[in-house]
C-alpha cells in the first residue's frame, strides 16, 4: 500500500509527465510562471530564456508545456479583466448619460465615450431625417474636415447609409478599396478629406426603428474585432436609450413650457372675462337705471383707464369725461364702420356707433396706445351699449316730439279747447300763459329732418315746443328764455345764427310776439310765416326778422296793421324833437322830400335860407342816422310822413306820435 509521501510524488510525477524525475529547477521555474500570472505579467515576461534554462531535456520540456498552459491562462484572464473593464465603461456611460438632461450634451457625451473606449482617432454619430429619407452628420470628436461634418449620406449609400438602412453593423479595414459600400462623390470626397480609412459604424435601435448610426474610424487601415464591434453596438444601445429619453424630456419640458404659457393665456383670459363682466353689469345698470350718455361715458373712461368722447351722427359732441373736446375723425369712423371693428387713428381709439347699418354716432378712446384685444372688444362691446341707449333716448325724444308736435299742430290751427290745450302743455312742462314768441324756421340748404331735429333740441334746452307744420319748422318757447330777449326780432336774428353754426347751412328764421294765451298762437303763426316770406322774396334768406323790422313791408303784410307804431318807430326821434324843442323838423322833412330832395326848392317852398335848410337836415340825420337817404330807407320815411300828415289831419293828440 503506498504511503503518503508516495501519492504525493505520483501526483506531481502525473501533471508534469515525468514522474518523480522533475528536478528542483524545474519546480522553481514553474513557481515563477505563477507568480507572472499573478501579476499579470506580459507576454515577453513569459518568453524569458532563463525560465527555460534547466539541467534535463525532461524539465524543459516540463517548462515549455507549463508556459503555454500560462500564457493560455493569462490570455484568458486578460480577456476577463478587458470585459470587465468594458462593461464597467459601460456602466459609466449610462451613469453619465442618465444625468444629462440636453440633448446635445448626451449626443457628445456619447461620442466623446466611443473614442475613449475603443482608442480610434475619430468617432461620430448621425440621426435619421425620416422627412427628407436620409442621414445627416451630428456630432464629431476627433475630426477636422469641415465637409466631413457637414455630409448627408442617402439611404445605402456608403457605410453608414448602408448601417443606417438594414439596422446591422458594418465595418471596412479600408472604406476606398472597399466595394461593398455604394460610394459617392461626395462621401468618398468627405473622408478622403478627413483621411479616414477603417470604418466601425453600428445602429442606434429603439425597438425595430433606427434613429442614427454610431461610428468609430481610425485613419490607418486596420481590421475591428469583434469585441469592439460588440463593445461599440452596446454603447450605441445605451446611447438611443439616453437619446430617446432627453427626446422626450425635451418634449416634457416643451410641453410644460407651452403649458405654463397655456395656463398664463387662461389667467389672462379669465381677468380680461372677469373685466368684460364687470363692465357688463355698470354699463348695463346705467343704462336701466336711466343713465345717460355721460354716465356711460364716465364709466368707459373708468374701466379702460382713458379719456371718452362720444359724438352723434353729425359729429356734435353728447358726452366727454376726462379728456379736451376734440372733433371725430370722419376717416376713422368710416373704418370702424366698415370693418365693424374698433379703429386706432392719429393716437385715439374709435368706434363707430351702429344699430344695424345705421351710423347713430361714435365714440372714442384717448390715452390708451396699447389697448389690447380684451380692451379691445370691451371697448367695442362699450360701443353696444351707446347704441342702445342712443337708440333709447332717440324712440323717447321721437315719441316726446311726437306729443309736443301734436300740441304744437292743435295750437296752431284752433283743433282743441284752449283749456284742454293748456292742460297738455302743462304736462309736458310748457306755461302756455306766459309770453311767448313763434318761430317759424325755413331752409332749402338742409333737409326738414336735420332742421327739426335742431330745433327740437332748442325747444328742449328752452323748455317750448318744436314740431313740423306745412312745409316750415316752427318754435315756440317762452318769451323771456335765455337767447329769446330783446324781443322777436333781434331773438329770430340769434335764432338764425345759432341754427347757422349748429347745421352748417342758412337758415331763414320769421318771428312774432310776445303771444299769451293758446287762442292767439294761430295767428302769430300766419304772421311770423309771412314774415318768413318776405325775408325770403327780399334776398334775405339766413337771417331772422320779425315784421316790424321790414318796414313799410312789414305794415302792409301785418295782420293787425299799427300805423302809430310804424311811425313812431320810423319818425320818433325827429317827432320827440319837435314836440321837446317847439321845432317843426318834421315839415322840413317833407319840403324837402315833396321837392324832390332838392334843397334849394326845398327852401323855397319853406321860406327860409338855403343854409337853414342844410343846417335843419344835418340835425335830422343826427336823430334818424346817417343812412335816413338811402332810397329804402327814405321811402319808409316819406311813407311814415303821409300816415303822420294824415293822423293829423284827422286830430289824434300829437303826444300820440311822441317818442
């Protein structure tokens, strides 16, 4: 039975093939060949000549087969090692791709990897353009040719059209000698620049799609294993992981992005629905608590911050608050109403007020240059509710016109009782026993809509009644209201020029008064309408007048002729003259009229000097003016001196004719 010592020497006579004939040399080299594996010697460590220097041909031979059994061993562990080196890159990478949050930072942290990994001179990478159906350059690291960085490769076409196409690996020792690529002009000229010669090229893959193509290229020929090749597709799995992900977390951060922007456009939105309500509600509650336009336009300037102005049809001002009068512009309401929206002309906001297609008015926003669209259509829908209360205010004017014309058509032609008639005009505020002067108001220049309309608004200020009648306008208002003193004539003189400035046209204006009671309104009219008349057929159309003041005419068209009155009006300074002074100017007068106004015959006749004459003369043109000879003028005189003449022939009191 063997011992001990003897299993122990069959043993190590066993692995070495030579039995207990190994020698002490030999053990001591295969000792060494251990320590090399463990220190991971290289391979010329391993080929020293001393290890096979022994004393027997059987412990060389014993050394030589334990030396390749080594250097298998340390191949074996050199590729351990190489891998592990590898996949902890690896593990590196998608530690480093994981916390890159930007896309292009991920795509040259790839790039910059590949290279430091598989140790070539350049590395790069391309994405698909799905639009236009090819690859294009992305991102470069090592390389130096412009062209290079810039190249498109079509699908097929070259290496990486070709990797890019059929999502598998593809690699050349040599790309221009390589003619299982499909070159093209612009390829083979871009890497010929770049100097490149073996080409690495493996598929970025996101499930079955392709999204790019990443490369490595050496610019001396050489062939890749197939460990880099390997080494390289896992870096490019990770690398379309860590792409696709900062994809999407650049479409999250868009989308949070458009969503904050979503969200302050909804903010903005409710604010600016949040003010079109509050506006909403005032102006609404103005126009039913019976506001007018100057509430409305206080309450506009008050919301949009700003100065209003709102004007009618015919560009008269009905409302202003805070801002200067100022006229519309005609060129700017035409816009607004014809493009239905609010318009910016000249630094102020206008908005043409409609019912329909029928212009009522505008109004306009100062102070505001940058009115936005909320404040925009706000101000528009402010112009909604200025129709609407215009077109209140004008069914009530029309309907308070209406009433008032009706009383003004029964006073003047006699229709109704005088107590009933002064009854309704108390109603509507009208004293009818109070002085009153009749108008009657005349113009070919406007129509009678536009001239009712402005004397309805004077009737209204001046509390007296307006209405149609036949083919004229006719006012009546109290006697002693503000622009009616001074009596008919010099109030139908200011009524004519009012109207004037007001219409932009002549309008001709007859007046009577003062008128008392409803029984006598009839016949003021007739008159005030024949003095309408002959103002007219005298060339004087666009002034005002009563009859008195047409002279003779105005005696002869008067209904009720006042013959003392015309001559006192005509002669009585010079009467007041005489009867003061004991003088007989007045025979004077008619001497030399009768003469022909000639005074030397008129001097004849009277008896006296020439010089008495001329002196007696310039004393009347002192009293009667400097224009008694104007022919007009003269010929009411010489009419005022026959009705005196005949007075006192008939015996009235002279005082009669005092001034």
């Amino acid at each position: 039975m063997p011992t001990t010592e003897d299993s122990g020497t069959r043993g190590t006579g066993e692995l070495t093939g030579t039995g207990a004939r190994t020698g002490t040399g030999a053990l001591s080299r295969l000792r060494t060949l251990l320590e090399l594996l463990d220190q991971g010697a290289p391979v010329e460590a391993f080929q020293d000549p001393e290890l096979s220097d022994t004393d027997s041909d059987v412990d060389a031979a014993v050394v030589a087969d334990a030396t390749r059994v080594a250097l298998r061993i340390r191949r074996t562990l050199g590729q351990h090692r190489r891998r592990e080196a590898e996949l902890a890159a690896l593990f590196d990478t998608a530690g480093d791709l994981a916390r890159l949050r930007e896309p292009d930072a991920v795509l040259k942290a790839i790039v910059h990897r590949a290279k430091l990994l598989l140790g070539t001179d350049v590395t790069y990478l391309s994405l698909n353009d799905e639009e236009a159906g090819d690859t294009y350059m992305r991102v470069t690291d090592g390389s130096v040719s412009a062209a290079f960085q810039q190249v498109r490769l079509g699908m097929g076409e070259g290496l990486g059209g070709l990797v890019a196409e059929t999502a598998r690996p593809y690699s050349t020792g040599d790309y221009r000698d390589d003619r299982r690529f499909r070159h093209t002009t612009t390829i083979d000229t871009a890497v010929t620049e770049e100097g490149l010669r073996a080409i690495l090229g493996v598929p970025l893959r996101l499930g079955t799609r392709v999204i790019g193509v990443l490369y490595a290229a050496d610019r001396t020929a050489r062939t890749f294993t197939p460990d880099e090749v390997a080494l390289l597709s896992s870096l490019a799995d990770h690398a379309a992981i860590a792409i696709d992900g900062a994809r999407l977390l650049d479409e999250t951060r868009t989308a949070l992005v458009e969503l904050n922007a979503a969200s302050r456009t909804i903010e903005a939105h409710n604010e600016a629905m949040r003010r079109a309500e509050d506006a909403h509600d005032r102006l609404t509650d103005l126009v039913l608590r019976g506001g007018d336009v100057t509430d409305v336009a206080t309450a506009i300037g008050t919301v949009l911050q700003g100065g209003t102005l709102v004007h009618d049809a015919e560009g008269a001002e009905l409302a202003r608050a805070g801002t200067d009068p100022r006229p519309p512009s005609a060129e700017a309401v035409t816009a607004s109403r014809t493009g239905g929206r609010a318009v910016f002309v000249h630094g102020t906001w206008v908005c043409a007020v409609l019912a329909g297609q029928e212009l009522l008015g505008s109004i306009a926003l100062t102070g505001r240059a940058d009115l936005d669209d909320a404040d925009r259509r706000l101000f528009e829908r402010a112009s909604l509710v200025t129709a609407l209360l215009l077109l209140l205010r004008r069914s009530v004017a029309e309907t308070e016109d209406r009433i008032r014309g009706e009383l003004l058509g029964d006073l003047l032609t006699r229709a109704a009782d005088p107590a009933g008639l002064s009854a309704r005009a108390r109603r509507l505020g009208v004293d009818l026993g109070r002085p009153h002067a009749v108008f009657v108001l005349h113009s070919t220049a406007v129509p009678r809509a536009r001239l009712l309309a402005a004397a309805a608004r004077i009737a209204q200020a001046r509390k007296g009644l307006a209405g149609p009648h036949h083919e004229d306008v006719v006012l009546v208002c109290a006697a002693d209201a503000p622009g009616a003193g001074g009596g008919p004539g010099p109030a139908a003189a200011g009524l004519a020029g009012e109207l004037r400035q007001a219409l932009a046209a002549p309008v001709t204006v007859g007046a009577v008064g003062p008128v008392t009671g409803p029984a006598q309104f009839a016949d003021a009219y007739a008159e005030a309408r024949r003095c309408r008349t002959a103002l007219c057929a005298l060339g004087r159309e666009g002034t005002g007048a009563a009859l008195h003041d047409l002279g003779f005419l105005g005696v002869l068209l008067g209904d009720q002729t006042d013959l003392g009155g015309y001559v006192r009006q005509t002669l009585g300074p010079v009467l007041a003259y005489d009867t003061k002074r004991g003088t007989d100017l007045t025979h004077t007068l008619r001497a030399y009229f009768d003469a022909g106004a000639s005074r030397s015959r008129a001097a004849e006749a009277l008896h006296v000097h020439v010089n008495t004459v001329v002196q007696r003369l310039e004393r009347i043109g002192s009293l009667l003016g400097r224009d008694w000879q104007r022919p007009e003028r003269a010929l009411e005189l010489q009419l005022a001196l026959r009705i005196h003449q005949v007075n006192r022939h008939d015996g009235p009191d002279p005082g009669d004719f005092a001034a």
